[in-house]
C-alpha cells in the first residue's frame, strides 16, 4: 500500500496541454505532495547525460553537479541514490493514484521513491538542461529529507515541498532562470501553508 508522505514528485502547473501559455493554474498544486514542470530549454550535451552506469542507473557529471549543489546550500550530505529514466505513464502510475481528485492532465516530471531510493525522472526531459536538472535538485531535497526522517517531524507534507522548490529555486537562480525560480518559491509558499484551500 502507498502512503502519501513516502513518495514526492513534480507535475507542470502550466499545463500546457490545456492552458493557454503563462497561464499558472495553483490549483493544480493540491493535487499531488510535489509539483512543477516547466518549458524545456534548449539541448546542451543530452546524450552525455543518459550514460547508464551499473545497475541501470544514470551516471554523468550533471549528477554529481546536483549532488554537490543541494549539499552545498542545505549543509547536509547527499543520500545514495539511483538515477533512472521512467516513462510518463510509469511516473503518474506512482503518483495520480494518492492524489487528491486524481490527475487533471498534469505531466509529472520526477518521483522520489523512498522505499528503493530511487528517482525516477521523466524520460523525455531534457537532461542536458538546467530546468530539468532542476527536477533531480529538488528529489535530492527529498531524499535527505526521507534520509534523515524529517517527514516524520512535519506538520504536512507541504513543509518538505517548501524546502525543495526553496533549494531549486536557487539551484535555477544560479543560471539566471529567475522567472522559473520566481515560480517555484510561489509554488514552495502554496505548499507550505498546511490546510491553506486556494
């Protein structure tokens, strides 16, 4: 059986697909325990970042970039964790069946799953971008935060989300994407008001 507090994901609050573009749909945001996917920046280096290392696990430097990163601006070491590529489908598989009201046509960009302490990212992002490097910067967030037990002192799960849009934020802000950062602290904020009905 799934829990809701022991899985954490991304899903795109533009909804494209549905939307006219720009426009943000908040409530979107209380459909899942994490969410956010945004437009895809141009290619820079993708097949480097699909090498698979052992075990089927993605290997590269963009890895060991976000590692250090999330290190770095939380002061708290990085937990081992696997890097794989899922299908779509896979990924909302995971996710839509513990959101509230199911899914709503939200893509979702990235799981942390802690029980295998995996993440597992959308296969058709564009991992040679900053955005959605982005994705791993905040499930790295996550799994210090299952790591060191920390989702079992909060008072709603939105207090876990906070601190990992907070970190991506910055993570984007480091590459002067400050609108998607912008966007994502706004994110951060909804999720951290527990209980808060927008």
């Amino acid at each position: 059986m799934r829990h809701a507090r022991s899985l954490q994901c991304q899903v795109d609050p533009f909804d494209r697909a549905h939307a006219p573009s720009n426009t943000f749909r908040p409530a979107h945001v209380t459909t899942l325990v994490a969410c956010v996917l945004a437009l895809p920046l141009a290619a820079i280096g993708s097949a480097q970042v699909r090498a698979v290392g052992s075990g089927g696990c993605l290997e590269g430097d963009w890895i060991a970039e976000a590692r250090a990163f999330v290190a770095e601006e939380t002061g708290i070491p990085t937990p081992e964790a696997c890097v794989r590529l899922a299908r779509k489908e896979h990924l909302e598989g995971l996710v839509f069946p513990i959101a509230i009201g199911g899914s709503h046509g939200e893509a979702v960009a990235a799981v942390y799953v802690p029980a295998t302490r995996e993440i597992l990212v959308a296969d058709d992002l564009d991992l040679g971008t900053p955005l959605a490097r982005s994705y791993l910067v905040h499930e790295l967030v996550h799994a210090q935060q299952f790591t060191s037990r920390a989702h079992e002192h909060v008072r709603c799960p939105g207090v876990l989300e906070a601190d990992a849009y907070g970190t991506q934020a910055r993570y984007l802000s480091t590459w002067s994407l400050r609108e998607q950062a912008f966007l994502l602290q706004i994110l951060g904020m909804f999720q951290s008001a527990c209980g808060y009905s927008y």
